[in-house]
C-alpha cells in the first residue's frame, strides 16, 4: 500500500499519531474550521487521535485515504478521499495552514491523490464540493475538473448552523 505521492514541490503521506499535536492546532485555527464543514471549534487532541485511528481503520476496507501534505519537510495541511461504501466514489476534501493559500498547494496536493486514486482503483467518478461564500475552493476544485450540480444547506460543526454549499462531481465523461 502507498505510503506516500510525491509531487514536484510536495510530500503526501500517511498521517502519524505523532501529527496530532499539528493538525490539532491547525485545524483550531476559524480561518480552517469554518470552511469545513466536519471540523468543531475547539478539536481536543484526543478528538484528533481519535479521528487518525478511524482514518487508519476505514484505509484497511478502502473507505477513507489521508494524506498529510508536507512541503520542505514541514506539515502544511490535509487532502482525502472518503466514501462511505466501496460502490460510492471517493469524496475529495482537503484543507491547508493559511500561510499556504493562494500557491497551487491544494490545486497541485489533490490532483495527485486523485490521480493516485484513478491508478491504484480504477476510480473515474469522484464529488466533493465547497461552502458558496470559499469560491477560492470552487476554484481549485474546477481547475481539477469538477463540475457544480447543484446548491443546498450543509450543516457545518465550524459555524454552528446550515451554510449555502455548492455540490461538484468530476468523471472521466466531464473533463
């Protein structure tokens, strides 16, 4: 199984238990939380080692890929493809340290797990989506073939309540 995808200027690989203090404190950062909408203000370490065992657990059945994305050694943010079902494509979600923003590094991080995900499983069908006030996120997401369908409320833990989300698909048929 890969353990890691190298890209021209980044490192993905497994997340560690030892990364739970980092993504910890990154992801208890408003700028990250409240654009994702299953991260809770106020994430405990225990919360995050909870949720890498699960990650560690669902990769066993094919259901959940992290990877940590590194750049020059240091980790700068998170790319995934989860799916509740071995029959459902692969939803890809991702998020980066602020100071990382407006590089290529989400646009260039997921494109590799998606390409990994197209060699290794065969997969041509993926979703994921954005929260309507990121369009910074629609952006990186069409660059990477995604195709909006349709609008409606997803609760986000971040804010509290139901915000406007954009729903995106991408296939072999659509790029």
């Amino acid at each position: 199984m890969t353990q890691e995808i190298k890209t021209e200027r980044l490192r993905l690989r497994r997340p560690q238990i030892s990364d739970a203090g980092a993504i910890t404190d990154y992801v208890n950062d408003p700028r990250i939380y409240e654009k994702v909408a299953r991260i809770a203000p106020g994430q405990t370490l225990k919360v995050t080692t909870g949720w890498l065992a699960s990650v560690e657990r669902d990769r066993a059945k094919d259901l959940h890929h992290v990877f940590v994305i590194e750049r020059e050694g240091e980790l700068i943010g998170i790319v995934g493809a989860h799916r509740d079902a071995a029959a459902e494509p692969f939803e890809i979600g991702y998020w980066l340290a602020p100071d990382a923003w407006g590089r290529g590094i989400a646009t260039e991080a997921a494109g590799a797990l998606i390409a990994w995900l197209e060699e290794t499983r065969a997969a041509d069908h993926f979703t994921s989506g954005h929260f309507a006030d990121n369009p910074a996120s629609g952006r990186i997401l069409e660059k990477l073939g995604f195709r909006r369908t349709h609008n409606a409320p997803v609760f986000c833990l971040g804010r509290g309540h139901d915000v406007d989300h954009v729903f995106m698909v991408r296939s072999i048929k659509t790029r």
